[in-house]
C-alpha cells in the first residue's frame, strides 16, 4: 500500500522573464499547497486494487448527473 499526495497546483519550478529584470512573476491559482491523497494498494497475490482518493475536509461528496456513475473504484472520504 502506498499513499501519494496530488497537488490540484502543479506549478512549474520554470520562470521566464526579461534577462536582469528585478522581479520575476509566477502565475498561480492560490492552490499551491491544496492536495489529495491517492492511496494506491497490489494485494499479496499480486492483483492491483482500485485507487482509493482522499479529500480533506470534503463537505459534499460529488454527485454526477442521472444515469451517469463514477468509474469503478471511485472512492472519496475525508
């Protein structure tokens, strides 16, 4: 069992700016350090487990319109 931390802000460590400028500008979405965690699991007989992903603090767990389901092994928890 491995449990791995996704950021939903992937931020890039490349900047581009104008050579001796002062100031170097990041875009960012304010979710720099946001995540979830993907819990991934292989059982002792070698067969890989659905991935089970956990939110922090989720409030509302996410519905999906009638006659539409989350791909099999979905899983939420907070």
């Amino acid at each position: 069992m491995d449990e791995t931390p996704v950021y939903f802000d992937m931020c890039g460590g490349d900047t581009h700016t104008i050579k001796g400028s002062k100031d170097v500008l990041q875009k960012s979405t304010g979710h720099d350090k946001t995540r979830f965690t993907v819990v991934l699991a292989v059982s002792a007989s070698g067969v890989k487990l659905p991935p089970m992903l956990i939110f922090k603090n989720l409030k509302n767990i996410p519905t999906l319109p009638a006659g539409k389901s989350w791909p099999s092994g979905r899983t939420f928890g907070t």
